[in-house]
C-alpha cells in the first residue's frame, strides 16, 4: 500500500514538471498578403492574438507551409502577450530574397532583450539555410515577446518566420494576470447607448487558495457582467459589480459604457484583485484595466461633397497624332438627393468619360442611396493643331461639377492644361523626287528620300501605264511573282512609330495577300506589321504601329511564298513612316514593372541606351522602381521631370542618374523630382543610368559622420574619417592640393580598403610627405566596386615646417570659414577654425530669419574643423532651392555668412 502511494505521488509530481506546449505555424492566418502591412491575428486555438508590423506572406522562401516575413529593423516586428508566462520559447527562421545585407534577429521579453541570434545571410543569392532558435525565457505571469531585427535601421533584411513553439511558465510561485490592460472603442452615438461590449480574461497558475473579485466605482460610466452559461456571451446582470468569484481559472468579464450619457470622452480603470491566505493572513493583489470610450453626436445629414484633385495637367500629343493619354478626378459625397451634372470645356478640346472609353461633353451622376464615389476620365481630343491648351477665349480650360437642388451651388472647376507638340518628323516615299524612277522589273536599286532600296520586280515608270494608280506623277508598281519585293537597304534613323502607305490593284490582275515587315538588326530578320492585306480594285490605305526606337528598315513582300509566276499586279505609293522615341519630349511616360513611375523629358527626346546596361545600385538596399539606361538626343543640357503616380511607402523617393560615372541625386518633394543633366562632353547623344525608387538616398554607399584634419605630436597631418555604415564599397583614395580645387588635386595614398559594416569605422592615414609651410586640403574618395566614385570635403589644415628646437605654432584664430562647395546641391561643408578649445554653435536661416538647422559642437583642443549640411531642415525634410545665411557663435565670437542651394 505504501509503494502504491509513491507511485501516485510520483506521476503526480511528474506530470506537474512537464508544462503544456503551444504552437504558432501560421497555417490559419488569413490577414497576411503578398503587401507589407501592420494588423493583428489571434489564434482561435490557444486564444494568443499576435501583433505584426511591416510584414507579409512568406511569399517563394517558405520554411514549411505559410510564414511571416519581416521587412527590415526599423518597423518589422512580431509580438504577443502571453498571460500565463513563458518557459522555453522556439522558433525556425530563414534569409528572404537575394540581398547581401547580414541579418541578425533579437527576441525580447517585456521590452528588454534577452537573446540574439547569430548573423546570416551576409551574401548576395538567395539562402535556403533553415535555422533553428531557443531560449528559457521562465518568467511568469503576463509576459510579452517581440520578435524583430536589430537595431533601427530602414535598410531591408527579409527574413521569414515560422514554427513558434513556447511552454507555459512551469514554477511553483502563484500568478495571474489580465488581457488586455487596456480596452478602447467603447463608443456609439447620443442617444443609441449603451456601447457593445468587450471582454477581457483573468488567468493564472498554482492558485491554489483564494478569491478574484472585479469592480467598477460605483458612479462609474461604464459596467461589468460575468460570462454566460453560454461561451462568449455576458449573462446579462450589468453594474458596476463587484463581481466575486473563485480561482478557478478562466475568467472572462465583459465590459461596457453606460447609456443615456452626454456627449464626450470617457476613461475609467476596472479594478481586478486577487485575494489569497497565508500563515499571516489574508493578502491582497490588484490589477487594473483601463476603459476607454466617447459618446458622438449625430452625423450630419446635410448635403456633402468634394472633388479631387482640382487641376490637372500634362494632357499632350503630337500634332497628328491624339488623343492625349486620359487622366481622372474623382467627385465623392454623402446625404446627396440628387444628381450631378459634370460638363467638359465648352470649347470642345477636352472630353469625360466614366469608363475612359466613351468620352462626351456632358455626363449626369445619379448618387446610390444618397452616396457617391464616382472617377470622371478627362482627355484632350485628336486632331487639334499645335499649340497650348489652356486657355480658351480668354478663359481657362476647366471640367464643371455642380449640384442644382435641393439649393443651387456653385459649381466646383477642374482646371485643365495641355499642348499639341510639332508634328514628329516622318519619313515620306512618294516617288515625286527627280531620280526616282526606274523603268524595268529587274533586280536593281533605287534611292528613295535619301535611303537606297533594293527592287526586285517593282518598277517606277516615268510616265505610269493606263493601268497603273498614282498619287501625283509616279507609283510603284509590283509584278507579283512570288520573288517580288522592295526591301531597304539601309537604316533609317530614330526608329518607328506608326505607318501609312496607300495601294490598289493593277488593271484586273489575278490578285494576291501581300505583308509589310520591318527589321531592327540589318534586314536578318523581319518582324510584320499589322495583318496582310489584299490590293482590290479600290484605292487603300494601310495603316500600322511598329513602335520601336532602334533603326529601322522596311520591306513589302508577298504573304504566302506559293511560287507563283502570274501577274499579280499592284500599286504601291505614299509611304508614311514616323519617327519613334521611348521617351518623347514633353509627354510623359510611365515606365516600371509595377507602372508607378513617370518620366517626362522637358528638353529633347530619349531612347532606352542601345549601348549601356545598368549597374548594380550603389546602396543595395535602396527600393528600386525603375532602373535603366538611357541615351538623351540632342546636345543639352537636358530637364527630366519625374514623379511617383501612387505613393505606396513611407520612406522617401529618390531620382537619381549617374553621368561618366558619378552619381547625383535628388531627394523627392511630393512625389516630385527634377533632374539637370549638364552637356556633358558629348555632342548629341549623351549617355546616363537612371534610377528611381525609395529609400535612404541611393547613391551614397558611405555615411560619413565625420573627417577631419589635424597636426599629431609628431608633425604629420592625420586624417581621420567616421563612416556610419558601408555597402558595394573597395575603398577610399585620399586627395590633396594646396587651394581648394579638387579638379587639380593630387591622389597621395593607394587605395585604402573598405570594411563593407553595417557598424561604425574610423579610419586614418598619416600624410608624412609635406616639406613647405602652408594651408592644405584633403579630399576623401570613395571608389564602389562597379567603380563609381565620389568625393567628400575639402577639410585643410595650416602645416608649418618644424624649426630646430621645438614644434611649430599654429597659428589658429576663431573665425567662421566659407562653404564649400558654394552654391550646393544637396551638400556643403560649413568650415570654421578655433584659437583655443571651446563650444561652437552653427545655426542656418532661410531668408525669413526662420531657424532651418542648428548644430552644437564641442572642441577639446584648437584647429580646423567643419559641420557637414546636407540641405534638410531639423525634421529631416529637404529644404527648398534659395539663399541661407549661417551663423557661428563661439563664446563671445559671432560671424555670419550667406550660401546657396540650388538645385
């Protein structure tokens, strides 16, 4: 009987070593898409609802079924609170997508972190490697635990979740705890009290003795009832309690804010205690959740409505050419009792639709149960002649909008802006120039508006035959034999856009299917354009679109090759061919896979570059959305607008191009951009890498906090240079002149290898090499591994030759130094000098006198130095083109002076 015992206590006190396992794998989630988003999930299994931030699906690197992928350290998370604490907790990760940025996970439990993983993925390619991670968290009660990268940084460091696993806090001490703390949207609007309810759970462990009891103050404005008999439901007894009950748990207490209150916002804390016995007596433990609700007035029922966005622009074409591409605004509105009446220019230029495929001058809105959200389409119509539409009668050209009952309105204009450009330059064939005639059927070749051609049983006669058709003097006229055709020789320029040419049957020969084609690599092969067709008794016109840049030939030749040898005679003439561009001037092109950019060249045409491929991106973790080569027509300088269509993200947007292998770059404002692109040393076709995405700045692989110059103990100039951060680097050149012309400067160093860390890095180099007293200035460049190149200072230093017996004295003075480079864009050193040790304050103004950026500085010894502006504000937004004046204060020393960013 004795050993029964034991073994009764044994499994007892076994089963009580062994905590329950749960487990998270993701398969029931619902919420997660292939977009990055923040929300929560709660599993219906185990009840723990979990908090994501920035992330999506697991998208092609699964580990084992559905995951969670983080995003980057900045705003990617995953979090849940666990009431009844934590013992071991596991999970299974692995590197998404192919960037070369080491990942490195930490998990923290209520707000600290307490564990790390070790790095991965630190190499370009994608890494299949599953990894495993555990800790022993043991901690109980209510415990919470986040799941994220290190550090803050926006760069990307996908990474995918998946296999959580975590045990129930396992000790012996009594815990509980409440979910949530904190309860809000206990709202409705005056008069239709009392709020829905919510619910929050007491749970705990060994709670072995003792009593919970739930309140409200008694004047409370909102209530408390116990659970139902049925799971999920209140059992109706509202009031402000208490509610006593035993420490059997779960306990699940429903809250709600009262009815008949006025209106206002209202927070109040439900006080839960748990109250146990020990050999002192009885003890008391509370913990609170908070309320939070509002009472709302009613909506209003007035009429409401706006449209967006009021202007619209860039509605353009080339004459002959059209319509313009359509744009839309968007009227909405709420409580509405009748319809819209939406009205195009009465000039007849533009045109609306409501599905952007039937355009009309006037359209009628009829609202849906009082609502409407409703898109209107706007076009500039074809066949207007060059010129500006956006005036008309000395008016502008606008869309009217109104609403005539139940009270007339004013209406509400779009106005509208656009042009019709010169017609594009075509390529023309119509037989008419002297010397294009040839008499017979044999192989020969004729030049035709500049370009030779070859006729194979095609003539051009003088004086055309009875049968014949012609526009003016002289047609060409097929045999049409199967070896019939008319084939360019030679290229013509600037590509294809749309082609016309007109043909009829000769006499009444037999008739045949005939083809146009066209070729972009020398005649090998031929690509046809548009359907066969088939010359009749009846003047034709055939009309095309090949709409490609690159040159460009054309050949008509029979449709089938049936080796025929009848006639089959035909008419060709009036060929029509224009010129094509990827990028016309003035018209904006949207461009990306995604078809969320647009570009518009403001100077001259472009072609995608027939020569250039792109590069890798200088900073790997920039977010690229259009990314390619481009070659600018024409001999510069050249404007190219660029814009954002749909602002998805939070980071900033940037437009970038990279010209003889620098980059220079310019931060977007709304969307916008407007790069400058000089001449350059070519004399038409000038050669460029575009880019534009978001992110940190895409073009400065190296963030340097600092780099200075000074005289060691020893005599020599050391340089020293902070970078915060380094990607896609070889290294750093050091450069030096004696006046601050970097185009004249001199390399001193070899090439000083870069680290590539995401962390912090100084670097020196000791210039041994001065023999003559004077002012020197050094340059950093720093050389990526695609070879691209850039530079950072000046920053100068006053050498004195050292004299027998002692150290030379420098002979330092406080004095604030000018900008350089001055005007900037984006960045300018602002230089000063210090006679001795000592505080320094640069503070920058706009031309209001508005402070734009202060920076504090403290100085250990005397010497040279400078403060780096990179042209935003203190909120960290670029600031407008325009003068800025600087101030240095120093002690008692003060100094002004002006610099000038234009972009």
């Amino acid at each position: 009987m004795k050993k029964l015992s034991l073994v009764i206590v044994l499994v007892l006190a076994l089963a009580a070593s062994f905590a329950q396992t749960f487990t998270e794998d993701f398969e029931t989630w619902t919420v997660l898409t292939g977009s990055y988003t923040t929300g929560t999930f709660t599993n219906q299994t185990n009840n723990i609802t979990w908090s994501y931030g920035e992330s999506r699906e697991e998208g092609e690197f699964p580990i084992a079924g559905k995951g969670l992928m983080l995003r980057r350290a900045s705003d990617s998370y995953l979090e849940a609170t666990f009431p009844n604490g934590v013992g071991t907790f596991t999970f299974q990760y692995r590197k998404a997508h192919t960037g070369a940025s080491s990942r490195q996970l930490e998990l923290l439990v209520n707000g600290s972190q307490v564990a790390i993983t070790t790095e991965y993925g630190g190499f370009s390619g994608e890494d299949p490697t599953i990894h495993n991670f555990s800790h022993d968290v043991n901690t109980g009660g209510q415990v919470t635990i986040k799941i994220k990268n290190t550090g803050t940084t926006t760069g990307n460091r996908q990474t995918v979740l998946d296999n959580i696993t975590w045990t129930e806090y396992a000790g012996t001490e009594p815990t509980w705890s409440v979910t949530p703390g904190f309860i809000s949207g206990l709202d409705y609007v005056l008069g239709n009290g009392p709020s829905a309810y919510q619910s929050f759970v007491i749970n705990g462990s060994n709670l072995t003795d003792g009593y919970f009891m739930v309140s409200v103050p008694e004047l409370s404005n909102f209530e408390i009832a116990r659970e139902d008999i049925v799971p999920g439901t209140p059992d109706g007894y509202w009031g402000p309690g208490p509610l006593e009950m035993g420490n059997e748990v779960p306990h699940t207490i429903y809250v709600r804010m009262k009815a008949d209150l006025p209106v206002g916002d209202y927070d109040e804390d439900v006080t839960v205690s748990y109250f146990s016995y020990d050999a002192v007596g009885e003890t008391q433990e509370d913990k609170f959740v908070t309320l939070n609700g509002s009472v709302t007035a009613p909506p209003s029922t007035d009429p409401v409505w706006e449209v967006t966005p009021l202007e619209l622009t860039g509605f353009t074409y080339f004459e002959g050419m059209g319509p313009s591409k359509s744009q839309y605004f968007t009227i909405s509105g709420s409580n509405l009792v009748d319809n819209f009446m939406v009205n195009a220019p009465a000039s007849g230029h533009y045109l609306i639709s409501l599905n952007n495929t039937d355009f009309v001058g006037e359209l009628e809105l009829i609202p849906t149960e009082g609502a409407i959200q409703q898109r209107i389409y706007v076009r500039l119509e074809a066949g207007l002649p060059q010129g500006d539409y956006t005036w008309y009668n000395n008016e502008p050209q606008r869309v009217q909008v109104s609403m005539q009952t139940p009270v007339p309105t004013d209406p509400v204009y779009v106005t509208l802006s656009g042009s019709v450009g010169a017609p594009l330059v075509r390529h023309w064939v119509d037989f008419e120039n002297e010397g294009e005639v040839k008499q017979g059927y044999a192989l020969g070749q004729l030049i035709l508006s500049n370009l030779n051609w070859e006729l194979d049983e095609v003539l051009v006669f003088n004086t055309p035959a009875s049968g014949d058709w012609y526009d003016g003097n002289r047609s060409a006229r097929f045999y049409g034999k199967a070896t019939s055709r008319m084939t360019m020789l030679e290229d013509k320029a600037w590509g294809g856009g749309d082609i016309s040419f007109q043909y009829r049957q000769y006499g009444s020969d037999t008739r045949a299917a005939w083809v146009v084609e066209y070729s972009v690599d020398q005649g090998t092969t031929w690509i046809q354009i548009g359907d066969p067709f088939t010359p009749t008794d009846q003047v034709q016109t055939f009309t095309g679109t090949i709409n490609n840049s690159r040159d460009i030939r054309l050949q008509f030749k029979i449709a089938n090759d049936d080796g025929g040898t009848s006639y089959r005679r035909w008419n060709l003439d009036n060929i029509d061919l224009s010129d094509y561009y990827d990028f016309f001037k003035d018209v904006p092109t949207v461009v990306g896979a995604a078809e969320e950019v647009e570009i518009t060249m403001l100077s001259n045409h472009a072609n995608y570059s027939r020569t250039y491929t792109p590069g890798p991106v200088p900073v790997p973790d920039f977010n690229v959305m259009f990314h390619d080569c481009l070659t600018l027509l024409g001999e510069g300088p050249w404007e190219i607008d660029t814009d954002i269509i749909l602002n998805k993200q939070p980071d900033s947007y940037w437009a970038a191009y990279k010209l003889h292998d620098t980059w220079y770059a310019e931060e977007m404002v709304g969307g916008h951009a407007r790069l400058n692109v000089p001449a350059g040393t070519f004399a038409a076709n000038n050669e460029i890498e575009l880019l534009i995405g978001y992110g940190k700045n895409p073009t400065v692989p190296v963030e340097l906090s600092s780099f200075t110059a000074t005289i060691n103990a020893e005599n020599y100039v050391l340089l020293t240079w902070v970078s915060q951060s380094e990607s896609n680097i070889s290294g750093y050149n050091v450069y030096r002149n004696t006046s601050d012309d970097l185009s004249s400067a001199i390399k001193i160093s070899d090439l000083i290898q870069g680290t590539n860390s995401s962390e912090a890095t100084t670097y020196t180099y000791l210039d041994q090499e001065l023999e003559q007293s004077g002012t020197y200035y050094y340059w950093l460049q720093n050389v990526d591994l695609d070879g691209t190149m850039s530079f950072y200072g000046p920053v100068n230093v006053v050498f004195s030759v050292e004299e027998e017996g002692g150290s030379p004295e420098i002979p330092f003075a406080t004095k604030l130094e000018n900008a350089y480079p001055n005007p900037f864009n984006p960045n300018t050193n602002i230089r000063y000098q210090l006679k001795d040790a000592g505080d320094v304050k640069i503070d920058i103004y706009n031309t209001r006198g508005q402070l734009v950026r202060s920076f504090s500085r403290t100085h250990d010894a005397p010497g040279y130095y400078q403060i780096n502006w990179d042209g935003r504000d203190s909120s960290g937004k670029s600031v407008s083109s325009g003068v800025y004046q600087y101030k240095m204060t120093s002690g008692k020393y003060s100094a002004t002076k002006k610099m000038v960013l234009k972009k």
